[in-house]
C-alpha cells in the first residue's frame, strides 16, 4: 500500500482511541480504521498504571489495524494532565550575513535555541509555538523569511510537561507490540485542528476541551495560539457526584449522565423520574431528573468558572469575536452552550470534528468526543505536508502556525542523562 496513513492514539482518562486516517483524492482525511478500549491505567490524563495502561493501548490499536487491514508501526500521541504548563519567551537571534535575506534557518536556528532553555528540575518543553515575529524592531512580522534584516526576534508560547509523565507515556506506547512514538502532542491543539477553522482562530476564540480526567483550554486570536491551561476536573468528577449523591454505582451514574443528564436543572420537570435496577433484590430507585440535573450544574458551574477565570487572565476575553467552542466528550451534555453562556456572558457552541473529515460509517466519530483523536490524524498530515522528503526531521516549514518536533526524545535523554533504555527506543 503506497498511500500514507497517518495514526493517531488518544490516551485518555476514561477511554483509549486508535485512530488509521488517510487523505482521499479530495483532500478529506476518511478514518479506515477505528479502535477504543476502557481506560483503566490512567487518572487524570497522567498513567496511573504501565501494566493496565499498556493492554488497553494493545485492545485499541488492534481493533484498529484489524478494521483498517494494516499493520501499525508508528503514531501521534496526545498528552495532557495537570502537569501541562505553558510560559511566554522572547527568542533573539543574531544574523551574521547582514546580505543574505533571512532564510529558514535563521528561524529554525531561533526556534532551536527555545528549546534549550533551562526548566525547573523535572519538567521538559514539548511545544515551542512561535507566536509573531520582530524583524530590526519592526514587529507584528507573521513570516520574516525573504526580509532583510540583522537583529531576528520572536515572541514564544513554549508548553512543558512532567519528565515522569512524559517518560511513562513513552513507555506505555512503546510497550504495547513495539509501537514508535511519532509526535507527542498536547491534546488542545490537536482537538482545535479537528474542530475549529482558520476564520475561527483568526477572529479570536477559547477552545475548552471537556475530557473525562481533566478540560483542557486553548485561545488563539489573529491565528496565532495565545493561552493554553489545564484544569484538574472532567467528566468523571460529574460521574462521581450523581454516585454519591445518587446512592448508586458508578456505571449507572456514568448512564444517567449520559442519557439523561443537563446542565440546566430548571429544563427538567418536576414529575420528571428515572427507575433504577435495585441490588440483591431490593426495589428499584427512583430519581429525579430535576434533582440529577441540579448535581450535574452544580459541578459545571464550577468547571465553567475555573475555565472563565483561565479566558480573563489570558487578557483576550473580550477579543473572542468567535465565542467559545465546547468539545470532548463532556461537551456533549444537554444544554452546556446555554449554561455557558448564562455565566460567562460569551457565545458558545459545541464542536465538531466534520469540516476536514470525509463521510464516515460511524456516526459516533463524528461526535466531540473524539476530536482530539481526529485532530492527532490532522496534525500528522499537516507535518508530513510541511517538511519535504529530502529535508531533515528538524526542518521548519509553516513555522508562523508552529515549531515542528526538534528531537523531543534526544532532548529527554540529555535533560535526564538517558531516561529510556536504548532497547526500548528502538
């Protein structure tokens, strides 16, 4: 099979998803294969458990190759947790040849030396996002190659993760049947290429990505990303609160809030009840889909405030001419845009992941909760695309949307003396 096939392997706190995507003659990324399995190693978006993390990866990539009829050798792997931290940093770079118009190198050379800036102990860069360029301090520059110019300068938006948490994500994936790590990529920017369009991040916009563990957010305005952070709760928090105050177990709490479940407590009525099976022959539960509804708000209008306060203190808040985009799985909560925008004053919408996916079979991967999955494919395609055949791996092409991999796993093994063990990497 001469075609490419991009694979993308979204390791999340309630389900693992394996994704096989190619592009058709149209330019439309088709999903050939899809596999998931439960997600039972890891909390919080961080693995909890290599050897309960590692068979679900196995479940989702074989269920995955099977359906697509392919072998899978190497994927794009999501990452997010708690851990996930961003900072700004201005970059400069000096040109020696004051002739020679600025060239790929000298961005590459300035992007490089971001990513040898000193961490705190335990944390390493995994995203170094050029946001604008300055050329002689003329700023506002989107792509200063082909300018004259002596003094290069860039503003940066870098992401730093965990070493451990990176580490065993590495370990996981490389243990279920020899898989390879491509990419690592924070789960926010993959998910707001599969659901938000270019006119979206250039009018200004906050992509708040509703997992199981934690909500990740995105903002991006004049096309270039501005603010990512990390929010330690999700679904599963919601899940746990109909449990407890439900007084039932917890799959059928995880099946109310599906089925049943708002974010609007004054949209159910009253009378409004939902039976459930009684354990070791006593009688069934009665539950109020008012009183259900008042659990799940009470949680969202906290996650919504946290993620609020995150869109103020980006300093954009009143620059989102295109609101608020909800995806995930949790965004798929009845009446979430209309309790959004009650308290934060900003539109929003759910996202989905339909304006660069062909026609699928599957309903289901047309649905928020696997945009991030969707947008691991995407952002394969997007690199693949943008650096030639013959250039090297570190070569930046497209660097005014971001910074391609400048060898994340070389730049563990020195940040760590050698983390992984050669045998493992190969």
């Amino acid at each position: 099979m001469n075609e490419e096939l991009i694979v993308g392997l979204d390791i999340g706190t309630t389900k693992i998803a394996c994704l096989v995507g190619r592009k058709n003659e149209h330019g439309k990324i088709e999903i050939i294969g899809m596999g998931k399995a439960d997600s039972v190693g890891v909390n919080r978006g961080m693995v909890a458990n290599i050897g309960q993390t590692v068979e679900s990866i196995k479940l989702a990539v074989a269920e995955a190759a099977q359906k697509a009829n392919v072998e899978i050798v190497t994927v794009n792997v999501g990452i997010a947790g708690q851990h996930i931290r961003s900072l700004q940093h201005r970059g400069i770079h000096t040109r020696k040849n004051h002739d020679d118009e600025i060239s790929q190198l000298d961005v590459d050379a300035l992007i490089e030396d971001m990513t040898k800036l000193v961490m705190p102990p335990g944390e390493a860069i995994i995203h170094v996002l050029p946001q604008e360029y300055i050329v002689d301090n003329e700023q506002g520059i989107k792509d200063p190659i082909g300018m004259s110019g002596v003094r290069l300068e860039a503003n940066f938006h870098i992401i730093t993760g965990q070493i451990s948490a990176i580490k065993n994500i590495y370990r996981c994936v490389e243990r279920a049947d020899n898989l390879r790590v491509d990419e690592l990529i924070l789960e926010p920017l993959a998910s707001s290429d599969a659901v938000l369009s270019r006119e979206d991040k250039e009018a200004g916009v906050a992509l708040i990505d509703i997992g199981g563990g934690t909500t990740d957010i995105a903002i991006f305005q004049d096309g270039i990303i501005r603010h990512t952070a990390v929010i330690p709760f999700g679904g599963n928090v919601i899940t746990e609160d109909i449990r407890v105050g439900c007084t039932i177990l917890k799959r059928q709490a995880e099946l109310l809030k599906v089925k049943f479940g708002s974010a609007l407590s004054l949209e159910n009525q009253e009378n409004e009840v939902v039976c459930i099976p009684g354990l070791n022959n006593l009688p069934p539960k009665e539950i109020s889909l008012r009183n259900l509804a008042s659990i799940i708000q009470a949680r969202m209008e906290e996650i919504i405030g946290m993620a609020h306060y995150e869109i103020r203190n980006s300093g954009f808040e009143r620059q989102l001419i295109a609101g608020v985009v909800l995806t995930g799985g949790g965004a798929r909560l009845k009446h979430l845009p209309q309790l959004f925008e009650y308290l934060t004053g900003l539109h929003a919408r759910v996202g989905y992941p339909n304006e660069h996916i062909a026609k699928v079979c599957n309903e289901e991967l047309m649905g928020p909760a696997y945009a991030t999955g969707i947008g691991l494919v995407i952002r394969g395609f997007q690199r693949t695309s943008s650096i030639p055949a013959t250039a090297p791996e570190s070569s930046v092409k497209g660097h005014s949307k971001e910074a391609s991999k400048v060898g994340i796993l070389e730049r563990f093994k020195k940040l760590t003396g050698n983390i992984f063990d050669d045998e493992e990497i190969q």
